[in-house]
C-alpha cells in the first residue's frame, strides 16, 4: 500500500522541488495545502499531490543534461 500522507520532506522530493518552494507555492495558492494529522503536524495527502503534478503542463524545455559522475 502506497502511503496516503506525505511529510513535506517527501513532497518537496517527489516533485523535484526544494521544501522552500513547496511552501512558497502553498502560500501563493499554486500547490494543494497540507492537512492537519494531529494537533501538531500536518501531511499532504498523497493524492492530491499526484493530481497537481499531472495538471502541470508539458514543457517545450529539453531535459537537462545527465549530470552522473559514474563513469
């Protein structure tokens, strides 16, 4: 079973963006706001993290370059 919440370490690396974006895009209302688990944490459902990122659209950019320094 997948899990349902996600902490905001795991969003910020399931969307390929830092933590400090994440909350710079819940704030602009852009990103789904997290929701309150316990009196003192909260989580975004997994979801609706998923639904925001297949809303996103296809971009024109190219890939970056393959960075590995496996040789």
């Amino acid at each position: 079973m997948k899990p349902i919440y996600l902490d905001l370490e795991s969003v910020s690396a399931a969307v390929s963006l830092s933590e400090t974006s994440v909350q710079k895009l819940v704030r602009e209302d852009k990103f789904p706001k997290p929701r309150a688990i316990s009196g003192r944490r909260v989580a975004w459902l997994t979801r609706e993290v998923e639904e925001w990122a297949e809303a996103q659209p296809v971009s024109d950019l190219p890939p970056p370059p393959n960075t590995s320094r496996r040789h």
